[in-house]
C-alpha cells in the first residue's frame, strides 16, 4: 500500500495528527531495487549487534556505519559485521555521512525520539526500536516529524513483520476464535535481566533498563509486542488501564520493577491481560486469543487452534486455504497451525528494504508505534502512580 492510500485509509486527520497533502511534498531519496541500501546501526549492544548480524544475510542492505558510546561495545558490534563498516563515538558524526541511506535506532529507550528525529532531519529513512518513544511528549514530537517527512518510518515491533503473526490476524479477522472477549498475556523470564559490567562507571550506560530514566522496564522492553499485537487485532485502543508491579525478588538496586500485572480495557468490552516475571520462566513467551468459538494460542514461532466444543484428534493437510500449512492436535494446545516464515526480525528487516525501494509504508509505522508507545505509558503510570489511567485522546492531536 502507497503511503498516501495508507494514510487515508488510516484516518490520521480524524485524531488530529495531521492532515493535508503537504505532508509528503518533499521528493523521496530513489533507491532502485538493483541498488545497495547502505546502513548505520546507532546502538551496537545486544539488539543493535543482533539486527547488524541478520543484516549481513540479506542481499542488497549493508552496514557501513556502527555508532555506539562505548568504545568496547562498538568493536564487538564491528566484529559482528563483515561488510567493513566505519565506527562512530557520536551519532551525529555518523549522520553526517552522505552515503547512509537508513538507521536503524537501537539505543536506550530514552534516546529513540531525539535520534530518530535528527535521523529523519538528515534525510535517513529510520528504523526505530521498540518501544518506539518514551514518554507523551517524546511520542507526539516523533509522530509529528514523521508524518511531516518524505522518509521512511518503521517502528521494530518485529512481530508485526512475521508472516505467521499476519496470518493468525486474518484467521481471528475472519472469525476463527468467534467474538473476541479476552487476551491472556505473558512474557515470563527467571534471570535478574542484569548485563556484567567491567567498571563500576559503566552500570548505567550497560544496564540502563533497570533504570527509570533511561527505560519503561518489562512494559517497554517485553509487553509492548504483545499490547502491539493486540491493538492490531482489534483495530482500536484501550480506553484505561490498571496495574501492579514491584521489585520484589532482585533486590539488587533496581528502579524498574521486576514483575509487572497489567489489565487494559477496550471500548470493544475486551480486556487484555499482561504478565512478565522474573522468576519464573514457566511458558515463557504467549499470547492466548479467547473467543466464543475458540483459543489461538501463539508463541514466538507457533501458533495453535482450541475450537469449543466438541474435539476430535486428527491431522489436516491444509489450513484455512493457506498452502504448506497443516494442522496436528495438541491435548493441551489444540490443532496446530505451521507457516512457513522467516524469523521476525530478519523479516522485519526484509520488510523495512521493501519499503524504502517501494516507497511504502511499512505495517509497523509511526502511527502503530506512537499508539503501543501510549500504551506503554499509560501502564507505567497506572503502576507507579497506583491509578487507574484514561486515554488521552490529547497525545497525538
């Protein structure tokens, strides 16, 4: 979809983000599809290290600038890279380059709307990690100068990009679990979520999500796929949220909590349930979709139906039409539903490519983003502040 289809489609004028064929007046930097889309990767830790490894497996992207603070940090994240990429200590100095196309954004949370926002001011199409901007005030300015851009914006909500996910959604979009009248959330981990750190000086910077002003913590950095991938099934927002957290196992100096209890509200009567321990790893990562009709039940690679009713062990060739998939019974699980597809991130990638050679606008975008973003705050608020929060409708006006 061309972004100026999508964005009508979106009905961004009827919550007041923008409006206006201005908007997209500037000329796009035309990148053919025989062409290199050379990239830099600002963040070269964990994440920002990840997605320049996938990088190196996709033809026509490559990373030629790595920036990151630490200068240990940023020489293992060039070794991680084989296309010779040139080091930077200063962001900045790596957007001055002419010859990078697109960023990639993966820094602390804090940092994502002032560095996308002077990415997109340089002329770089962006792709921004999750979560995409912390704070309203964060959240609103990048909106703002993304919707006023020619460039690129892709939010790395990386399960959006999955083609099992996209899937699962045109399965409950066509009726497979019924009307719709829960999620049932998790992301459960046991370990301190703590990274070792060689000097003393350097425990903020490494492990700045156990820091409030530098993260939004297991709501950010975990819940966030998972409230993404419910607004997008039901195509709207929560109207409030409540929730619980503490710091109740790792007593170790953390601010961010250690497990958090979140329950957000649908105009839809929906209400979406959102886990995440520490201490625990039971399950792991899972989403359940309840409806009248049946459960999805859906993990980072796989997806089952549990119809109600009546259930019968047996295994199907083909799937809801979709060729290559099959179906096998789970007794705890139900029937089993395989699709081919890539792992999300490379995926994700793949997808950021298209859009920019195609000059379109990705499924994860600023819009999709700044919403899960709101999300995210609204939940942090409702824990720290023991409250139960509204939507502002105000945010993105």
């Amino acid at each position: 979809m061309k972004r100026r289809s999508f964005i009508t489609k979106a009905g961004l004028a009827t919550i007041g983000v923008a409006s206006g064929s201005h908007l997209y007046a500037k000329p796009f930097s035309v990148i053919g599809a025989n062409s290199s889309i050379n990239i830099g990767v600002i963040g070269s830790g964990d994440r920002g290290g990840g997605l320049s490894s996938i990088i190196n497996t996709i033809d026509g992207v490559k990373v030629v600038g790595l920036c990151d603070i630490l200068p240990f940090r940023l020489e293992k994240g060039l070794a991680k890279v084989d296309s010779n990429p040139k080091g930077y200590a200063d962001y900045r100095k790596l957007l001055d380059n002419k010859d990078i196309d697109a960023v990639i954004v993966a820094t602390p949370f804090n940092t994502h709307s002032k560095i996308a926002i002077d990415a997109l001011d340089a002329g770089k199409h962006v792709y921004c990690e999750k979560t995409m901007a912390k704070g309203y005030g964060g959240i609103r300015a990048l909106v703002e100068k993304a919707q006023n851009s020619s460039h690129i914006f892709q939010t790395g909500h990386q399960y959006h990009s999955s083609r099992l996910y996209t899937h699962v959604v045109d399965l409950i979009k066509n009726g497979k679990v019924g009307n719709i009248t829960a999620f049932e959330c998790q992301w459960n981990r046991h370990s301190n979520w703590r990274r070792p750190v060689p000097d003393p000086k350097f425990e903020r910077a490494i492990n700045w999500r156990m820091y409030k002003e530098f993260s939004g913590g297991l709501v950010a950095e975990l819940c966030s796929h998972q409230i993404d991938f419910a607004n997008w099934v039901l195509g709207e927002t929560p109207q409030k949220v409540m929730g619980v957290g503490g710091i109740d196992y790792w007593k170790d100096g953390r601010e961010t909590f250690d497990n958090i209890h979140l329950i957000y509200s649908y105009a839809s009567g929906v209400k979406a349930k959102f886990t995440c321990l520490t201490s625990n790893a039971k399950d792991g990562y899972q989403i359940k979709v309840i409806g009248d009709k049946g459960t999805i039940i859906i993990d980072t690679r796989h997806a089952w139906f549990y119809a109600e009713g009546k259930r019968k062990n047996r295994v199907i060739k083909d799937v809801d039409g979709v060729s290559g998939a099959t179906a096998q019974w789970d007794a705890e699980k139900g029937m089993r539903i395989n699709v081919e597809h890539l792992g999300p991130s490379k995926q994700a990638l793949l997808d950021f490519k298209t859009a920019i050679i195609d000059n379109s606008s990705p499924i994860s975008n600023v819009l999709t983003g700044a919403k899960t973003s709101i999300c995210v705050q609204m939940g942090l608020d409702a824990m720290y502040n023991n409250e139960i929060i509204g939507w502002n409708n105000d945010i993105l006006g």
